[in-house]
C-alpha cells in the first residue's frame, strides 16, 4: 500500500501499519514479545549497535510492535517522529530527564495536570528552575522568560477549570526566542487539535486517555513536529550531535531518558493503544456531543452555580477554543448551588461512575477538591479557581438522552 498525503484521519490511521511490510498480510502489526533481536551475521549486530544499520537492539529502547504505534501517534500529529513511553507521567518526566540540566529554566503553566505540576515540584528540588504562570495570556509567559529559559511546557486546556492557553501566541514568542516549546495534547488529543499548527516543537499525549480511550492500558508519548532547531539547544550532547540536527532531540531523548530511566511501553499494551486508536474520531466526536449537551443543560439549570466548558459562550475562552479546536472536548466542570450537597448529587447518579481518568468511553465523575487536588491544599486550590463542590466530569459515549436524564434526576432527587 503506497503513502498518500491526501486521506483523512481516520483512513490514515487505520491503514497506518500496511505502510510498511507487515507480517503474514495482518492488517495489525503483531504483538512481538522477543526482548532481543538477533543478526546472522556479527557484523550487522555491530552496524545497528553504531548507528549505522537500522534495526531493534534491546526491548526497552524498542521494539516492532511499539514501532508500528510510534508511527502511528506520529502521523495523527502530523509530525516527524514519536517515541513511546510507559505511561503519559513517564513522557513527561524523560522531558526533564533527557533535556534539562541544573540551572535551566522551565516557564509552565499555574493550572496544569496535578500530577505534572507535582513532577515539576521534584524537578525544581533537582535545580531546574520552574515559573507557574497564567499561561491563558502570553504577557505572564513572556515576563517569566530568563537567559537561562529552555522550555514552555502547557495544556491545551486546564483539567478541571477548562482554561485554554494561549496556544498561538506562545508559538510565536517561542519561536521568536528559540525556546522549545512543548504541549501536553492530552486533553485535546490529535483528533482535536494539532499542537503543529500552533508552532509546538514537542507534543505531549497520555496514550491512557482519549488515544487509547477504553480506560484498560497505560502509556504515553513524545512526538517531534519537526519544527524546533535543535542545533540551537544548548544541553544535546556531543555524542548526539554527530546526529543530522533534525534527528538530535529525539535521538538523545530516546537514549538518556527512555533507554536510561526504561520506562518502556510494553508491545501487549502498544498494540491494546492501536487498537484502541482506530476508533478516537468516532469515540470524540460522540464524547463532545454529549459533552456540550450535558454542560448546555446543567448551565440551563438554576440549581446549578456556575459550569465550566469551552463550547458554551460564557466560556471566558471560546471563541478561541472555536479557532483552535475541532470540537471543545469530552471534559467540563461544574459548581452546584451552595445548599445542593456534591456528595450527595454523585451518589445520586447511575450511570456516572465515580472514578478519576478522564477520556474513557464511560461517563466518569470526581469531586475535584477532595480527591485529585486534595494533596496540594485548600490555598493553591484557591489559586486556581478550584471550589470546594467542584464536579468533574468526563464524558462518554453513552446514548446522549441517557445521560441528560441521569444528570438532571439527580439534580431533582
Ligand atoms: C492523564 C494525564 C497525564 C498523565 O498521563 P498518564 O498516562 O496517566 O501517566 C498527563 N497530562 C495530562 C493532561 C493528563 O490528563
């Protein structure tokens, strides 16, 4: 089967592996269990070891079967190149890992995935220096700037206020400044949105969320857009600068910090995310459907106080969610009035499940300040805008009238 730049996403998905020769015909590419590789002659083994032959080595810097994945996370990005990981954290910590050294700088946001924020707070104990800011207006991120700056690291939008960062601009200003700009695509996924268009050098996914999509796998990856000059990052090794400069970042990312640290995705689960993968057009375009039904509805509702969702036009950001994004994603929050007790409304759902993830096929609820945002304390709760009866939700592929009746029972009950 020819390359052909012209298919949509899904096609291009589904037909990804028959790119390349694939085995027996199988329209999967096979799980490969084998952690070695073996060459019939020495002299291969060597070739591939020096980087002058193409081929796989030891399962934990790669492996066929997560090869075929990497290809596949790289075209739905649009981008030159992925790398897999074990798990969304573990991409996001080979970022620091594999390019930061003591003394640099890191420019993030203050309204970030609360395990990454946490990652942050280690990484900044190990002397890389990391500003929170207001990510939502460039000004904040442009006054965070130092000499020593290497990387902004932002979402797409903020779980659980919904924030939108101000993707377009911060391209620029990166750009401008010859700072790697990295975004966590999670909450949008490629499907939504590509961080590409935005001027992103790095892209960010949680594989465990809307890519894989059926909450039964873990993993995560780095996808190089192509788009940064890493012949101006000053911490690539002279080892990795023997590379052709397009190829060092991922080349020293996939040594120092996948090969190092070994937090590998293992081929059972690249081939679980794959599958899973196939359907993440027809899984959104369902999940933010019911997504702007359900936050229409409870917006409606005098019972409600305040709801939190980019497709509904008292969103501070909509506008610009509406010029960024295909559709304004399967999450929103909301605020109960003050004499409604959140407890009580969740337990008086029936099909919700009371679960953290997010991006799962199943409608998922979570009281945000008593349970994921519980570690970091009342103060930085209030700092980022997080109430006390704050109510996650994460949309599924439910039947879209199902939903709004056990949303909106449980408000009567
Ligand atoms: C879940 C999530 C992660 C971490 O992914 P895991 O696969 O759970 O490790 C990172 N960033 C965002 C925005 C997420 O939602």
């Amino acid at each position: 089967m020819s390359d052909h730049a012209s298919y949509g996403f899904t096609t291009t998905i589904l037909h990804s592996d028959r790119q390349k020769e694939i085995e027996h015909g199988s329209p999967h590419k096979p799980i490969h269990t084998s952690v070695t590789f073996g060459y019939q002659d020495a002299r291969d083994l060597a070739a591939v070891f020096q980087g002058k032959q193409s081929g796989y080595r030891y399962g934990r810097q790669g492996n066929p079967t997560v090869s075929a994945l990497e290809d596949k996370i790289t075209k739905m990005e649009g981008g030159a190149s992925s790398i897999c990981f074990a798990t969304g954290m573990a991409a996001i910590g080979a970022l620091f890992q594999g390019l930061l050294r003591q003394g640099d700088h890191v420019v993030s946001s203050s309204f970030l995935f609360g395990n990454t924020s946490s990652l942050w707070q280690t990484v900044a104990a190990q002397g890389v220096d990391v500003a929170f800011v207001d990510a939502t207006d460039v000004a904040h991120v442009a006054a965070a700037i130092t000499p020593a700056t290497r990387m902004v690291f932002v979402e797409t939008i903020a779980n659980p206020r919904t924030q939108i960062a101000d993707l377009k601009r911060l391209g620029t200003l990166c750009r401008e400044r010859g700072i790697l700009y990295v975004v966590d695509n999670t909450m949008t996924s490629p499907y939504l949105f590509q961080p590409k268009s935005v001027g992103a050098g790095l892209v960010v996914n949680s594989l465990t969320k809307s890519i894989a999509g059926h909450g039964n796998v873990l993993g995560g990856a780095i996808t190089d857009t192509g788009l940064y000059d890493w012949s101006a990052f000053p911490n690539i090794a002279p080892n990795f600068r023997k590379q052709a400069a397009p190829q060092q970042g991922m080349a020293q990312l996939r040594a120092k910090a996948l090969r190092d640290f070994g937090a590998s995705l293992s081929p059972d689960a690249a081939h679980q995310i794959a599958v899973g993968a196939e359907t993440i057009a027809l899984r959104l375009e369902r999940e933010c459907a019911n997504a702007l039904a359900l936050a229409q509805m409870l917006e409606a509702d005098p019972r409600v106080a305040v709801v939190h969702y980019p497709g509904l036009p008292s969103h501070p950001q909509h506008a610009l969610a509406s010029d960024l994004f295909r559709a304004y994603g399967a999450l929103f929050s909301f605020e109960l009035r003050e004499d409604i007790d959140c407890f009580d409304y969740l337990n008086r759902l029936n099909l919700a499940i009371n679960a953290t993830h997010l991006g799962d096929t199943r409608t998922l609820v979570i009281p945000v300040a008593h349970t994921i945002f519980f570690e970091m304390g009342a103060e930085r709760r209030a700092g980022m805008g997080i109430a006390d009866s704050l109510i996650r939700v994460s949309v599924g592929i439910e039947d879209t009238q199902d939903l709004l009746d056990d949303f909106s029972a449980a408000l009567v009950a």
